[in-house]
C-alpha cells in the first residue's frame, strides 16, 4: 500500500506559520513507495537556492532532493552517487557531478545547491564548505512543480526506484527563488542547520530596516544592507542580511499535495 508521509507547512510571515523545528521526516527502509510530496504555487524559477539536513548510512545511489515538472523530470535533482565524495546536480534535465565532496554516513550534515538561471551556474555547500562554480544549464524552469523527498522522480511524479530511494533522516528543508550569497549561505543558511534556532535568517529586507519572523520559535532579527568581504581579507566580515535587487524575490512557500 502506498504510503505518503506527513510534512508541514513552510510558511513565511504568516499570521500563524507552522515550522520544522523539533520534525523531521524518516525513511526507514528502502521502497518504491514512500515519500513526501511539497507542491509550490510558483511556476516559474529563474533560480534556485536549496538547503537541507540529511542523516543516512547508505553508501549506493540515493537522491536527496528532487524538484520535477511536466517539461523536465530532473528540473531541479540533488542526488548523490555511489562514490563516496560525488554528489550530482541536475538542472533541466541536464546534469553535473561534483568530486571530492566530504559527504560522510551516520551523522547530521548540512547540504545546501544554488543555480542560476540567468548563467547556468551551479554550486554546492556540504556542512558549509562550498564547491567550484560549475555551468549546468541556464535559462527558466516553468511549469506546475512537484517536490519529492525520499524518491528521485524519473517521471514527472513517479519512476520511482528503490535502487535511488533515500533512507534515513531528512529534515531542515528550505527553498529560496534566488541566488543565496555565497557568504551568507556559509555564515548564515548553514548556521540555520548547525547551530540553534535563534540563529534567525533574515530572509526579505526592503529600503528601511525591518525585522521578519522566519519561524515561530526563531528570536526576531533586524535586516541590514547586504555586505560583501574582500575576498582578500584576512578577516571576512561575514553579512547579516542579504538584501536582492528584487523585493519581491522570497522564501518560496512548499505545502503538503
């Protein structure tokens, strides 16, 4: 029988937002079957910014994330490889694999992947330590998205396979339609899954400073314009906020098909 397990609702400045914190979503065993199905009203992404935590002991093919619409089975695919240190991304259904990642086992780590549309580029950051830029494929990604996690969509939908199904622990999941900053993704999306929850991203800041309620239990925190440390700095400043040239660009709302 199939089963689709319980996610919560991401909800951002909202009158009564639901949050992650104290869940997470377990897969215990390897099927065809489960999953957790996220669906977004959103039907264009120019890009994509993507962070979770995971907890698994698998050492085959496993996908951690997988984002699908009618055009494109692997729209937007984190999905690692059976090789120890390799972790592929797909975008559009074009794909691109990252070497030397320190993707360990039985422990709690921090996976975070940012494209571009605009350029095509990619990037990962595993427990904060960010990967090479590298080109995957540019241009927009349109269409009535579906989510899964613990199944990586060969079909928009379905195609699921046990050999890539995810078991383990899955928690943390959090989706932005822009680019993170590369330092604020280390210093702060990163601090999100590692240290506690009055760790507050600020994730929307406008011309005049303001505070925004990412989760219900996080300590508000006062935005302030975006900075950027010389990277030849032997101090960098790491940013508090960062502040997108459009407004309107936000933590994207995911809720339960």
């Amino acid at each position: 029988m199939k089963r689709l397990l319980t996610v919560v609702l991401l909800t951002v400045c909202a009158a009564a937002p639901e949050d992650l914190i104290g869940k997470m979503f377990t897969f215990p065993q390897e099927t065809k079957t489960d999953h957790v199905k996220l669906i977004t009203p959103r039907e264009e992404f120019k890009a994509i910014t993507l962070c979770l935590r995971s907890f698994t002991n698998l050492s085959r093919n496993h996908g951690l994330f997988s984002l699908a619409t009618p055009a494109f089975s692997n729209a937007f695919l984190i999905f690692k490889e059976s090789a120890s240190d390799q972790i592929e991304m797909n975008i559009r259904n074009k794909g691109i694999s990252f070497f030397g990642e320190e993707y360990k086992l039985n422990t709690w780590q921090s996976v975070c992947a940012s494209w571009d549309g605009a350029n095509g580029l990619v990037q990962i950051w595993i427990d904060g330590k960010p990967s090479a830029r590298r080109y995957c494929s540019h241009g927009t990604i349109t269409g009535h998205a579906l989510i899964m996690l613990g199944q990586e969509q060969d079909s928009y939908g379905g195609g699921f396979d046990p050999q890539q199904s995810f078991v383990g622990m899955t928690t943390d999941v959090h989706m932005w339609d822009f680019v993170l900053s590369p330092f604020l993704t280390v210093s702060e999306g990163v601090k999100m899954h590692l240290r506690t929850p009055v760790e507050a991203l600020c994730i929307l800041c406008g011309n005049s400073k303001r505070a925004v309620t990412v989760k219900t239990s996080w300590l508000q925190k006062t935005c302030h314009p975006y900075r950027e440390a010389d990277a030849t700095s032997s101090e960098i400043q790491l940013p508090t906020c960062y502040q997108p040239a459009d407004s309107a660009r936000t933590h994207i709302l995911l809720r339960q098909d």
